[in-house]
C-alpha cells in the first residue's frame, strides 16, 4: 500500500496478475488430461484405465465447477473478492498436490474434484474482481488477458508433459500456484466489495490506490449506489421478522423483474455457451484426438500440440492489442463469426475425408483448419465472454448474477468435455463440428439483438443503460434501483410514527 513510486496502472497490473494466474488453472487443468491419458492408457502405466475412468478424468472439473459456481456468490459477498480468491488458490494447490502424490484412480478423481472446485470458484469470481479492480481504458486489456495466461497454461502443460511424465508436470504447476498465492495475499481488497459493505473510506484508499486521482467522478457514482443499497438493507433490518420474510420475498420477485437484472444474465447465458462450444473443450483436453481425426492417423502429434500452444499465446497477444482499437460488438461478431465458419468448413472437410471425396488432400490442410480454428477461439470466443462478464453486471447483485451465469457455463463444459468422446464415436467429427456450428449461430443471434456495446464505459454508467434509468447520480434516489420495497401499510406507519 505503500509504494509511492509506482504508478496506478502498475498497481492494477500487479492486482491482475494475481487474479489471472488462478484463472490460467482453466487451462492447465482442463489441458493436463492432454498430458495425463496417453500415459496412464501405457501398459506399462501404475494407475491403468479405459475409456469409461479417462472420459471421467477429463470430465470432473467441469462437473464440480458446479459446486464452486454455487458456493462463490457467498464467498464473495460475505468475505470479499481477496479472501475468495485466496480460498480457489489454496483448493487447487491441494488439487495440484493431490495429483503428485496419486496412486490410484480413485485419488486421481478426487484430485481432479479440488480442481474443478477452485476453477468454480475462480471463474465466478475473477472476471468480477477484474471489472472492480481496473480503470475503464484498461478494463478491456486485462481482462483479455485472461485468455493469453491461460493459453499460456495450457502451452506449459501441454510441452513439460510431452517430454516428461504428467507427476512432474503437476509438480511444475503447484509451484507456480504458490507463487499466485504470494501475489494475492500483499494484493487489497476490491474498493466496490468495501464499499458495499459501509466501509467508505477504506473503499476510497483503495481506489485511490489503484486508480489514482483522477477517475473520482467513478468513484463517486459507486459510493452513492452502495449508500443506497446499505441504506435499503438497513431499514429491513429494523422490521419484525413477519415483515422482513414478506419484505424479501417481494424484494426477490421484483429483482427477478428487473431489467439490470434479468437482462445481463440472459446475455451471458448465450456468451459462455458460445465460450465452451466453441472448441476449445475441444483443442485443449483432446488435443491429440482431434489432430488424430482430422489430420490423419499416422501423424505424430506432439509438435503439433505444441505448435497450437504458441500459436494460442500469439493470438491472444493479438487479441490484447486489438481489443484497444475495436469495440466490443464488433470484435466479437467478428471473431466469433469466423469462429463459427471454420468449425463448419472443418466438418465439412472432415466429413469428405472419411467419405473419400476429396480428389486432393493433404496434412497441411487439417493442420491450418486447426490452427484456424485455435486462433479464432483464443482471440474472440473465449476471452470476450470473461471480458464481458466482467463488465455488465449490476454492483447489488454482481455476486449472484456472476455465480448464475458462471453455474451455467460449468455445465457447459462438463457436458461439452463428457459427450465429446461419444459424438466423435457415433456422429465422427463432423457431426459433432456441426452440433457445435449450430450453437453458436444461435447464441451469437441473441448476442447481435441483446447486447449492449461496453468499451471505455463505466461499470455504473452500463449498469444504468441495462436499467433504463438517469445517469445521473442527482437523479439515482429519485429512480431507486437499489431500495427494497415496501407495501402501502409500512408507508404508512413510518409517516404516523
């Protein structure tokens, strides 16, 4: 707190480290199966399986990211963004830990629950904490860069365990996560969670810290809404029991029916299925089996995994760099429609592979399909659904709406992560390449009709659009966004007294 010397965006970029090392655990653990299977399907391997425990293997994460995504909106609104994310690091650290030390499946499953666990809690979290911590010019960057930490996660898998056994490559990644550990702990707290909780000037330090003097105007727009919210939450606290129950379940049904509320949720319900349907469930689990069916048989795979690791890291770098320069509606039709256009032509072509209709063919070709289709995910459909989350939900109810749409996107995954092995067994790759092709073309037909454009926009000013309100923090009692409501009967009671 105390480095004088050091500028605001510096501060900013040693907070987001923090937060996105954890978040590059997506893609070191759901691209270690990449490291973990063919050894364990070796003869000669201590922990043998089949297809049955190695779909499971690769599964788990996304099916207890559900259990993290229902246990983050309470850590984050009772403890806070800093001691949630210290909570997911330490439950991948025993996850990572875990891994190292497995003798059997059963401790290689439960492994693979911690972290699937941490990431639920991570993913709920971080594109929030993001959204909180960074100044609006800077919120888009970092919160892309997400998607490069975690291409580069899945690049440090992916070559460590393809020249050595998937125990060091598990070894590698809990140091790292220690290290993630150090970070967060000398990091503060959110300035937006202090200031929800009545802590007003501890709130103020902190953003002055990491923003500086010169986005007061922001900071002052978050304590009024936090001074209304506090004040609502206080005044049903001085009803009798009765009433606070009638209270909040009226309160309840009207949030469900407000538009700040309903409407971000719904958005990205469709941009995290966009972000697991995609592919990259896909190109980072089943690196090996995708090149295998759409290459060819005989191709040796690991240079070829690699290769898409670099190239994942270039694109999202490239993604960085262009997300300063293209709003978000654009960028985002953009590289989600090419997205969604080579994952067609890959079907296509794989189709007429196994059908022998193709005259000419060639290695080359279902190489670039692949590095296309890696490209085009690493620099639209995966990062700017985490850079979005981050940046239209409410501040009253960040905690939950980011749990819901995060909940709903570990179920994506799980299913996308355990079907893929059975479509690519009964439909082939092409079939599945064309269930994929017709999820996207729906979400991103939701996406162009609901979709907001957020870039350089304040987190109150979005949220204010999505209401349909003032701007104006003048007018933001006036409009009351945040109060509970009352029935004519209290109203009443509160004038006589």
């Amino acid at each position: 707190m105390g480095w004088k010397f050091v500028t605001p965006f510096t501060k900013q970029c040693f907070v987001v480290a923090g937060l996105s090392l954890n978040m590059a655990q997506l893609g070191m653990v759901l691209g270690f199966p990449t490291v973990l299977l063919p050894q364990l399907r070796n003869p000669n391997s201590s922990i043998p399986i089949d297809d049955s425990s190695g779909s499971w293997i690769a599964a788990l994460p996304g099916f207890a990211l559900m259990a993290g995504n229902l246990i983050i909106p309470i850590l984050m609104a009772k403890l806070g963004r800093r001691i949630a994310n210290i909570l997911s690091i330490v439950i991948v650290l025993i996850g990572w830990v875990s891994v190292v030390t497995a003798t059997g499946i059963l401790w290689l499953l439960l492994a693979r629950f911690f972290q699937g666990l941490s990431l639920g809690l991570s993913t709920g979290l971080i594109p929030i904490a993001i959204g909180e911590y960074t100044s609006p010019k800077n919120r888009g960057p970092f919160s892309i860069s997400m998607s490069f930490i975690m291409g580069l996660g899945t690049l440090l898998v992916h070559t460590v365990g393809s020249y050595s056994t998937w125990q060091i490559t598990a070894l590698v990644i809990a140091c790292i996560t220690f290290v993630n550990l150090l970070i967060v702990i000398y990091s503060p707290e959110s300035p937006s969670w202090l200031a929800n909780q009545g802590r007003y000037d501890d709130s103020r330090r902190v953003f002055r810290w990491l923003r500086g003097n010169e986005e007061d105007n922001e900071l002052d727009k978050m304590l009024t809404a936090s001074k209304l919210a506090r004040e609502s939450w206080e005044n049903n606290r001085k009803l009798t029991f009765l009433k606070r129950v009638k209270s909040t379940i009226s309160y309840m049904g009207k949030t469900l029916r407000k538009k700040e509320f309903n409407k971000p949720i719904f958005i990205m319900l469709h941009l995290f299925a966009i972000c697991q349907w995609a592919g990259i469930n896909v190109l980072a689990p089943y690196a090996g089996d995708i090149i295998k069916n759409v290459v060819g048989p005989d191709i040796y795979t690991p240079p070829i995994i690699v290769a898409m690791g670099i190239q994942r890291i270039i694109s999202s770098l490239f993604a960085v760099y262009i997300i300063r320069k293209i709003k978000r509606r654009t960028m985002l039709f953009t590289m989600v429609g090419l997205n969604t256009a080579i994952v067609f032509i890959t079907a296509a072509y794989s189709y007429a592979k196994s059908h022998k209709m193709l005259s000419f063919d060639h290695p080359a070709i279902g190489i670039t399909l692949i590095l296309a289709h890696m490209f085009t995910v690493a620099t639209g459909s995966l990062p700017l659904p985490y850079t979005i989350a981050g940046e239209i939900f409410p501040l009253e109810y960040r905690s939950l709406s980011s749990g819901i749409s995060s909940l709903f996107s570990s179920i994506n995954i799980f299913f996308a992560i355990k079907t893929l092995p059975y479509m690519f067994n009964t439909i082939g790759v092409h079939g599945a390449y064309c269930v994929y092709f017709g999820i996207m073309v729906y979400c991103l037909t939701i996406a162009w009709f609901f979709l907001p454009e957020t870039k350089d926009r304040t987190l109150q000013d979005i949220e204010d659009e999505f209401r349909g309100k003032p701007r104006y923090p003048e007018d933001l009692k006036s409009a009351q966004p945040l109060t509970v409501w009352k029935s004519n009967e209290e109203k009443q009671a509160e004038t006589e007294a």
